[in-house]
C-alpha cells in the first residue's frame, strides 16, 4: 500500500453528512467544545460547527448543556439572537421556545388549547458533558454508545489539563502526525551539541517525558530514525510501537495508541511522568479543532505543569481567545530561521506548532496520490486499513464495533526500555500490565 488512490483519498477525508467516512464519525461521540466555552447558565448561546454543520450550543437554566441547529422551524430565524431562558431557548422573532432536546415548549403564537406545538420539533444531538469537554453524538439514536472511557475523564479533575486549538487542514494528515512517531527524529529534534542547552530545552518544551533519563531519550530518539515498528490491534483501536537502538543492546520502545476514529495517545511517559493525548474533529473538509489533554492517574497536575501547558507547551499550543494558535500558517508560525541553524531543527517555537506547520503544509487536504510511503510510516498504512475497512462496512450495514467497546478506551501510551530479545506482548505486559495497555481495571471497568 504505497499510496492511495484518488477516489480513495477522497474516501479517506471527506467528513461531510453523507460521506462515508463522515457516516461512521457520525457512530462515535466528538467533543463539540470545552465546558469553559459555556461558563453561564442562561448565557448566551455559542455558534459551533461540527463535521460540517453549523450548530448552536447553550447551557440552560439547570446547567445542562443542548446542541441543536441554528434555525427556528417557524420562518428560520437564527436561534443564536434568541433568548436562553427557564431551560429553553426562545426565538427572538415570534418566541417559539425550544428545550435541548429540540421540543417546542412554548408556541405563544398559536391558541393555548392548540396542541400544535407538539408537531414542532427542532434538530437537537444528545450531549454528554465529561472530562472538562462537552461531547455531541450526531449518529443515528438506536446505535448511540458510551462514551468512550478514556483515561483522562476517569481521574479526577485536579489530575488533568484539557486544551484546544483550531487547524487548518484536513483532520486525517493531522492525525496521522501524531501517529507517526518516527518524526521524532527530525521534526521536534534539537541539533545543538551543547548537552546542557539541550537539557535546558526538554525541560521547558519537550512531550518526550520528565527531566529522569530524558537527555538519554532525546539522544536515542535523534541517533536512530529508523524505528522498528511492531503493531497490535485491539478493540478499541492500535497498539502502534516503535523500537530504537540505545547506548546498550536494550531497546527503547515509544509505544502510541490509536483510539477509533479520531484518537491518539503519546508514546512518550514513563510510569510517574505525564501522559498526553489528542482526539481531532473535523470542522470541515479543510480545518479541525484538535482537542489536548495531559493527565496523571495518581497525583493532581502542579502549577507549574499547569502553567507549562498555558504558555504553550508540550503538546498545547499558545492560542488567542478564539483558540487559534498565535503561531499560524497566517504567520508562517513565526519560524526563526537562526533558531532553526542552532536550537530548533525547525525554526519553530513548541512541539503542537511544529506538528502544526508541517501537517498544514501538506496542503488542506494532502493529496496522498503523490506520496511514497517506507518501513516506518506502517502505521499510517495500518490507521488507514482500519478506518476505512470499518467505513466500507457501515456501507453495507456493518454498524463499527468500536463504540460498543467504550470501556476498552482506557489504555495508556508510554516508554518503556527492554532486553532486545523481548517481543512487543512481553514489552507491553513489562510495562503495562496489559497485552493492549488497558488500565479500566484499575478504575472498576471490565477487564
């Protein structure tokens, strides 16, 4: 599978209703915003726009949070101008009031005795609001899941940092980014030879891990660009490792998780150290919000790691209020060209801008008929077997087995060194646990 097909890459990125790959997005829950968008009850409502449609979100008078579309049944009045107000939104042309399941609760134009009202039915998706994020789910009701139990959402609030930042290209080549961990060597490389200059900068900016054994990390992951790649699938997604030589005939392993459709877990954390992870939603063809969290299972986040990630850190991005990042392709994301001959091997200032400017030069959608693909983009070739194996089944009437499996989403990423004779399932277990690094056990979910 060297490169895609024009059709295929058509198949493979188009998100709209009625895509096939928009349909089986459409099975899974998204984050549709963070909770910190809808800071008020009764406040204003908040124009979003989710696998290309445009919606309004509002949280009512019971702190519940409804998405639904934008325009009142009655004349199509833009229900943004509307009144948020007694767990309703009203429309400001005629005072047709609709709940956040999209049933009119008042027709003050009609006869009390009327029960016309109760034909009226506005579009609302069920919402779910969890892990500092408010989540939609655009599918059909009789297929609607669990949330997916990520990690991030079972520890408590004081333990994680949740983030956002818009993107302007196609959310595939995005993702795939993040599941290619053999960039590593190049892209987020620092070639200065001054080891404490080197050190100095992990510390502040790297997602590579904490300060223990991190110059060493660094080191092997620049000395060897060729990773050998081991892939596991499991219910929930792919196990995505990478082994690289170290100063020793050990292996240092950079294990990923990609989590059906649009998730991914860093390969970066020892046990003690951080874990990050990202989950893409297609705004449209073209552009994505990517929503980042970082977590730790058994101690809450200090203000200093909180305060790392809002400068823009890590893997979160320095945004404006709008959660654009201030380093952009409008910017040329403020590339340095000295700091690219000296401390940065791009020129660009933190890890979640690198990705960024190098997945937006691809193109808004990358035109995969023109690439070549080798030994360590194997999980690319796998991440798109997979996906598009489970649209062409929806196709046929093949529901996607994924959602079914929401507990089997609590799995860990991470690092991990070991003897060069150990295969991938003892590397896991060593490790994890867990053939797959699943951790639900630990937080009362099936194992």
């Amino acid at each position: 599978m060297e490169m895609l097909s024009k059709a295929d890459n058509e198949f493979l990125t188009r998100a709209g209703k009625g895509a096939p790959m928009g349909e089986l997005l459409r099975h899974f829950w998204m984050p549709a915003l963070l909770s910190e968008e809808l800071p008020e009850r009764d406040g204003p409502p908040k124009k979003i726009r989710v696998l290309g449609e445009d919606l309004l979100a509002f949280r009512q008078t019971d702190g519940r949070v409804g998405i639904v579309e934008p325009h009142c049944p009655h004349r199509g009045a833009n229900l943004y101008f509307g009144r948020n107000e007694e767990c309703g939104l009203r429309c400001s042309y005629h005072g047709w009031k609709f709940d956040l399941d999209g049933n009119c609760v008042d027709l003050p134009t009609s006869p009390p005795e009327s029960g016309y009202k109760d034909t009226i039915k506005l579009l609302a998706y069920p919402t779910r609001e969890w892990a500092d994020m408010i989540w939609v789910y655009m599918g059909p009701r009789e297929s609607m899941p669990e949330l997916p139990q990520l990690e991030l959402g079972l520890v408590p609030a004081a333990h994680r940092y949740v983030s956002k930042k818009w993107q302007d290209c196609n959310w595939v080549q995005s993702l795939e980014g993040a599941i290619d961990t053999a960039h590593f060597s190049f892209l987020h490389a620092i070639p200065t030879r001054d080891e404490a200059a080197r050190l100095d900068i992990l510390r502040k900016t790297s997602a590579i891990g904490q300060e223990g054994g991190l110059a060493d990390r660094s080191r092997w992951v620049t000395n060897d660009p060729r990773p050998k790649f081991r892939i596991q699938g499991h219910d929930a997604g792919l196990v995505i490792a990478a082994g690289r030589k170290t100063d020793t005939t050990d292996i240092y392993w950079r294990i990923a998780q990609y989590l059906a459709p649009n998730h991914a877990l860093v390969p970066v954390a020892f046990p003690g150290e951080v874990y990050h992870g990202q989950t893409w939603v297609p705004v449209d063809d073209t552009s994505c919000w990517i929503y980042t969290y970082s977590w730790v299972p058994d101690r809450p986040l200090s203000n200093t790691e909180r305060a790392k990630y809002a400068s823009g850190l890590s893997l979160h991005a320095e945004t404006d209020d709008d959660y654009v990042p201030k380093r952009n392709m409008r910017n040329d994301y403020l590339i340095d060209r000295e700091l690219q001959k000296t401390l940065s091997y791009t020129g660009v200032s933190g890890v979640s801008d690198q990705d960024a400017a190098i997945q937006d030069s691809q193109g808004a959608i990358q035109d995969r008929t023109r690439e070549h693909l080798g030994p360590t983009d194997v999980g690319i070739i796998e991440f798109r077997k997979l996906v598009m194996a489970a649209a062409r089944a929806l196709q046929q009437g093949e529901r996607p087995r994924a959602p079914a499996a929401s507990a089997r989403y609590a799995v860990r990423a991470g690092g991990w060194i070991a003897a060069a004779e150990k295969d991938l399932a003892t590397v896991m277990m060593e490790r994890f646990g867990h053939p797959h690094g699943y951790v639900g056990g630990e937080y009362g979910l099936p194992e």
